[in-house]
C-alpha cells in the first residue's frame, strides 16, 4: 500500500485532534485526508454517506476500501506507527476491538465533548450529523 485516503468528520473534536497528530507523523506525505463535513464533499463511488459517518473509511491506492480499525491499522502503520495499534492485529482480539470502536464512533461527539475538545470547529455546526 503506497497511500491511502482516510475519510474522517471534521465536525468531530476527536478527530480533528486525531488528524493532526496523523499529519504531524506522516514525513512520507502517504496520508491525504477528506473531511466527509465538508460542504463540498461527494462520497466516493459504492460508499454511502451513512457508512461513512458510521465508521471511519479509507482507501487505498489500488482501490480497496477499509473501514473501522482496519482504517485505523493501516493509517498509523504507514506512518511508522504500527506499534501504536498492535493489538488490533491479535486475531482473536478484533471482534472486541471492532465493537469498541463501533461504539466509539456511535458516540464521538459526545466523547469529545467529555475530552474538553469542541464539537465544531469554529463553535457553529452546519453540518447535522444523523446519528447525533
């Protein structure tokens, strides 16, 4: 895997946060990021905009598409920081990290909120997120 996209809810303070520590590691440049808040965005092709604020997606430079922490091994491996989610490699671990992560994400506004990060960028959500 030469790059992969990681598409990510820029209206979610986690993930804002976690974006920047992604771009603050990748020295390659092999990450490009896609804010799926963004006024501007289109899914891409066979990816409803439901799956992508459900889960976090990415995809790679042949085409194949990652989702949930699958998303997230592949980006901090590229990175050089694999050591960081080992664990989501243990195969008799993944179901219970996948549903950690699911619940995760069901809840990230809200969690971001306990981590004193703001749920909008500049204070004002224009973009309503269903599953809020």
């Amino acid at each position: 895997m030469d790059t992969l996209t990681l598409y990510y809810d820029g209206s979610c303070g986690f993930c804002r946060v976690e974006v920047s520590r992604l771009r603050g590691w990748d020295r390659a440049r092999r990450l490009a990021f896609v804010d799926i808040a963004a006024p501007d965005f289109v899914p891409p092709p066979g990816v409803s905009m439901h799956a992508l604020e459900t889960e976090m997606h990415a995809q790679s430079t042949d085409g194949r598409l990652l989702v949930g922490i699958d998303s997230l091994l592949a980006a901090y491996t590229l990175v050089g920081r694999g050591w960081m989610v080992a664990p989501l490699r243990v195969r008799w671990l993944r179901p219970l990290f996948a549903a950690l992560y699911r619940g995760f994400a069901r809840n990230r506004y809200r969690i971001s909120g306990w981590l004193g990060r703001p749920a909008c960028a500049d204070g004002v959500c224009a973009y309503k997120h269903p599953l809020r």
